[in-house]
C-alpha cells in the first residue's frame, strides 16, 4: 500500500485514443489449424474473436495520435511519452523512441515492461513524473503479442492478440485523480508465463490462473485502503483481459459485482499491456463512466507482477 503525499500535484486525463488491426482471427478460424471449438474457447476463456496485425509502434502511433487529437494539444507540448509494452519491435532503440518521432513530439521517452500490470505502472510513473514538475504525458499501453505466440499451441493461441491504448494526463492544482496505488512483483513465479528472447510464449495455465486471482485481489484491497475506500464505493472496475473466469473468480473475492465490471475481452483477447485501456476507453466512451466516478484499474502479468490503482475519474 503506498499513501499519496499530501500537497502532491495530480493530474487527469486529457484525452484518450485505443488502435486495433483491422484483421480479425474469430474462434471458428482457429479451429481450422487446432482442436479446439468456438465453444470450448467461450466457455473456458470468454473470448470470441481476436485483432491480429501491426507493429508496436504502429499500433502506438495510431492510439496516440488519437488521443492527442481529442485533447487538442500540440505533440511540441508534451513533456514525457511512457510506452508500457513486452513485445518492442526492436532490442535496440526502445519502441518509445520510434513512437515519438512518428507523433512529432521532442521529449523524453521510454519504454516500461512489467507485462499486462504495465499500463498502470505507465500510469503512476506518469503520475510521479508530473509531482516533479512535468505538466503534459502521454501514456501508451502495447502489445502484439501475435508474433510472440506458437498458433500451433492450443493452450497459449486461443488467448492472445493486438491492440494499443493512450492517454494524455495533465497537471492540475489539487491532488488530481489518483487516489491510491499499488505495485508487486515476485521474479520467483517467472517459469508460469514467459518468452525467451526469440522464442515464443510459455504458459502454465493451470498455475497462472491460481496465482492471479490471488495477486489481483491482494493488490486491489492495498490500493483500497491507500484511497480510503471500500469496494462498494467503487462504481467500475477495470480488470486486465485476460480469462473471463479469473475476472469473475476475483470480482466475486472482492465483493465486486460483473454488473460494474469492464469487459471487451470477447472483442479484443489478452492484450497485455493494452487491456486495461481498451476496456476503460470503452467504458468511458459507452458512458458508463462519469464525473465523480471511483474507477479501480487492477492487472496482473508475467514476472509475476501485479499493480492496481483507484482513480477518481474528472476529465472536465
């Protein structure tokens, strides 16, 4: 649990943008190559179709192109771009690097890998960034996890896909919309989910889905109680994509209702580090978010890391 100093300058959101390829991969196209059924992928991970295509930076280009258009800011204004992604498109430079060229900006950029807990850690540093002076980020979450993925794997090509999520935040004069965070990790559970560099992914599904509704739960009570709320003050929560039995198993450990849960994973797949934008964007966009709401983003990954942060949502 980590206390957010009184007098800390805070920040909103300005503006947002998500990117999806436009290629889809449906259930019923996967079956063609692995046995397996539309049903069966339904049932055990809530996921129906899947967007396939692109590079990171494309991707990246294209969510924050977006979001930058919707806060009407000049790319010159923005004093840091944090990429929060696993799949870079080249060991050497950060993707960031490639992303604020494409988007005209003249700033520093990095990129951040915590895995599917990324766009929040993108989130706080961003948050923490602006405490120390910066006034404008631009945070961008993610992956294609496509080209890391064996299509011949059963267990690992059902799951994951593409996609991208941006937010410009900005300072404001006040504690702003962050109201309690949380981080954790713990390198000891790396074998569950991993790629080596060149490889593709390995996943202990089983062992993956025990872990993670334990971490999620554990980092959405700390992030909780930093705030100063309980869960029924909490009017959506944001969990990351990933299975829709690990989203449910911990909604219900949290005393959550799924009425008052984001979910685009039946459109979108695991996105790692884009999902929890994707679904909030969409949430916010579909008006189920408004002014005043409490907002809690919980995600967990590979590491095993985990991160959770509740937000007051205000982007007027």
């Amino acid at each position: 649990m980590t206390l957010i100093p009184a007098g800390t300058i805070g920040a909103k959101f300005l503006g947002w943008g998500t990117a999806l390829p436009p290629k889809v991969v449906s259930n019923d196209d996967l079956t063609k190559t692995l046995d397996t059924s539309d049903e069966w992928i339904r049932e055990r991970t809530g996921i129906e179709r899947r967007h396939i295509g692109g590079s990171t930076a494309s991707l990246s280009i294209e969510a924050g192109r977006k979001a930058i258009e919707m806060a009407g800011v000049d790319p010159l204004s923005i004093d840091a771009l944090v990429l929060s992604t696993t799949t870079p498109d080249r060991t050497v430079p950060a993707t960031s690097a490639t992303v604020q060229h494409g988007l005209g900006m003249r700033c520093g950029a990095f990129d951040v890998n915590a895995a599917c807990s990324g766009f929040v850690y993108a989130l706080v540093i961003a948050h923490g960034l602006i405490a120390m002076g910066m006034k404008r980020i631009l945070i961008i979450g993610t992956d294609t996890l496509s080209r890391i993925t064996d299509w011949s794997d059963r267990n690992t090509a059902i799951l994951f896909a593409d996609g991208s999520g941006a937010a410009i935040l900005d300072a404001v004069s006040g504690p702003g919309q962050l109201l309690g965070w949380d981080f954790d990790a713990d390198g000891s559970l790396e074998d569950l989910l991993y790629a080596d560099i060149g490889k593709t992914l390995h996943m202990d599904g089983k062992e993956v889905f025990r872990r993670a509704v334990r971490v999620m739960v554990d980092s959405a009570e700390k992030s909780l109680k930093a705030s100063g709320l309980t869960a029924n003050e909490i009017d959506l929560i944001v969990p990351h994509q990933a299975n829709i039995r690990i989203i449910e198993a911990a909604c219900k450990r949290l005393d959550i209702p799924m009425s008052k849960t984001a979910v685009v994973l039946h459109e979108t797949g695991n996105t790692s580090s884009a999902s929890i934008p994707l679904a909030l964007f969409d949430a916010v966009d579909n008006h189920r978010v408004k002014n005043g709401d409490n907002v809690l983003l919980v995600g967990f990954g590979a590491g095993m890391t985990a991160a959770s942060a509740v937000i007051k949502w205000h982007n007027s």
